[in-house]
C-alpha cells in the first residue's frame, strides 16, 4: 500500500492583508522562482529556484484559516510570486483546499506556461479569477525588457479566451519601455475581442524593488526612471478605451 507524499511548495513570503492583488482583503503567497528576468522587477529575491522555505498545503491552509475572518466574504487568496504557475501542481491542490473552505482564489501571473498538462489545466479549474501581466507587445522590446519572449504569455492570454475564465490584464506603464501609443495600440487591438478579460489594470512604474537590487550587489539597469506622469497614464488609457476596453489605475 503506497502513502500518499503531500505535494510541497516553495514560498518566499505572505502578507495577511493585501488590498491590490485581487477583490477585497487578500491573503497572499509570493511564491518563490521565476524564469523571467523584467528590468524594473521589484521582487528580485524571488528568482533563485531553489530559494525560499518548503511548506505543504495543510501547513499553509493552518496559517491562512487564522486570517479567514478579515478576507471573508468579499476578499479570498493570491497566488503570486517570483512566478506562482511554476509551482501549478502545489496552488492546484491549495486553490482546491480554499474552495472547500469557500474561500476565493486567485492567481497572479506572468503567463509563462512551457507545457499545458493537466496540472495547469486543473489548476485553471480551481481558480476565481487570473490577474495575467502582459508586460510589452512588441516582442523586440519584450526581449530586451523581461528577457524572454512574449510568444508563451499571448499563447496563455488566449488559453483563458477558449476558456471563457475570468480575467483581468495588467500592464505596467514603464518610460521609455511600455508607455508608447504604438504598445498601447498593440495591446487593445488583441484583447478588444477577448469577452473573459474584465479590465486592464494600468500600473505605473516604481522603484520601491531597486534596493533589493543593490542588496544583492546588482546593478539596477533602471536607475534613473522615474514613474509615469498623470497625463502619460490618461493618454494610455484613453487608446486602451478606444478598444472597448475597461481601464483602471
């Protein structure tokens, strides 16, 4: 007779009281990893694979039912990261543990999906709401600014279109990288038809992430960027609406 081993998962951090990462008060679980390597990355501790503290899913639902009470009714859990859909498998069977609990699920992504097996699939299964960051549409740029293509995010994007799950974008307004009409244009001309995604949530740039950077003895590539002005923001959003888009910041 085989035990069964619980799946582990690999955190770096939480936070008991998120309000910008999904509806209402959220619980949630930066998860440790990521493959990709955005220039303006404000969780640059995240990336090690092999870094952060192994849990499993009843250790962390014994952590989360503590704060049930304040993310309840309207608030729920979000997976993100590092790069949360590394570890599909683990937020597969934590997502499931949340909904028996009722709780809401969701999960914060890059989209950068290698292999569509079940694991995704049945994660996708479990899950409320995908908040999917779609940095650049300019592949070209997308390269330089994140280091990897675009290809497998938008093959994702329209993974959620077939389907039908609910979805808001994000898209983080960066100077100089992303805060173009052309990359405005590009965005509302592929998501205009998608009836899954909500809204695009506009998010200006920052540099709250760059002493990170430098604590690791790394040279910050965006010293020196400063966040978007108001009429920059207005002007993107503006050409996101042109679309018959929803467009908030």
């Amino acid at each position: 007779m085989t035990t069964h081993v619980p799946v582990k998962g690999r955190i770096h951090s939480f936070e008991s009281f998120g309000t910008v990462d999904g509806p209402g008060i959220r619980f949630i679980v930066f998860f440790q990893g990521c493959l990709m390597r955005c220039l303006y990355c404000h969780n640059r501790d995240t990336w090690d694979l092999k870094g952060g503290t192994e849990i499993t899913v009843a250790e962390l639902m014994k952590e989360l039912v503590t704060y049930k009470h304040f993310i309840m009714p309207s608030g729920g859990v979000t997976a993100s990261g590092g790069e949360a859909i590394l570890q599909a498998e683990f937020i597969k069977e934590w997502f499931t543990a949340c909904h028996k609990e009722g709780i809401h699920t969701c999960l914060d992504t890059n989209g950068y999906v290698r292999n569509y097996d079940e694991n995704i699939h049945g994660l996708i299964d479990v899950t409320d709401l995908v908040m999917l960051d779609i940095k650049q549409m300019n592949d070209e740029i997308h390269q330089k600014l994140v280091g990897v293509s675009n290809k497998r995010v938008l093959e994702f994007a329209r993974y959620l279109q077939e389907r039908n799950q609910r979805t808001w974008i994000r898209y983080v307004v960066v100077p100089g990288w992303s805060d173009d009409d052309d990359s405005a244009h590009q965005l509302g001309a592929f998501l205009k038809d998608m009836k899954n995604v909500e809204k695009i949530e506009m998010l200006p740039y920052h540099k709250l992430g760059a002493h990170k950077w430098v604590t690791m003895g790394e040279k910050y590539m965006l010293d020196g960027v400063e966040p978007p002005p108001k009429e920059t923001m207005e002007n993107i959003k503006q050409i996101l609406e042109s679309y018959g888009l929803t467009v908030a910041y």
